[in-house]
C-alpha cells in the first residue's frame, strides 16, 4: 500500500492558490464572478470557506454524493449564494485533488 503525499500536497497547494488568488482580489464584484468552465462551492462545517472548481467534477461520483449530502442537510436554499457542501475542509481538499 504506497501513500502518494507529494502529488495530493501539490494538488492541495493549486486548490489553495486559486482560492488565495480570488480572495485577494481588490474589489467585492471580481471576487463575486467565477471563471467559464467553473463553479463556486462553500465548504465547511462551521466557518465556510469558498472554493472555486471545474464543472467536470460534477461527473465524478465521490462528488455527486457530496451534492447529495448538501441537497439532504440545505435543500436548494443557499443563503452564501453559491453551492455549500457540508464537510470539513480537509476532506473537500484530499477529494479535490483526488479528482485532479
């Protein structure tokens, strides 16, 4: 059994730098939008934190049972604006480079 640290660090690392990237945009409106291709997640249990991930990972199944535990806990009332998943930010990470 082999642990691949260094590709779900790099992978982790990229996650991160584009949520960096957009958070310290100067003003509130470019922070808002979202590149084609893309879309905006809110992850977290307590405090949310955004994400911004490509559309393919809604074909991916570990990620549509995410969408369904989001559906089961918010319903489609989403009061960040955009599309919040209800886990720890360590597990969104590990998934997401996972599906990189």
């Amino acid at each position: 059994m082999a642990i691949r640290v260094p590709r779900v660090l790099q992978s982790s690392k990229q996650i991160l730098r584009q949520a960096k990237m957009l958070s310290s945009s100067s003003s509130s409106s470019s922070y808002l939008e979202v590149p084609k291709g893309y879309l905006a997640v809110y992850v977290g249990e307590r405090k949310m934190k955004r994400f911004v991930v490509p559309i393919s990972y809604l074909n991916q199944p570990s990620f549509q049972d995410l969408l369904r535990r989001a559906e089961e806990e918010f319903g489609f009332d989403h009061p960040m604006g955009g599309l919040t998943i209800p886990c720890s930010e360590e597990i969104f990470i590990d998934l997401a480079s996972r599906l990189n």
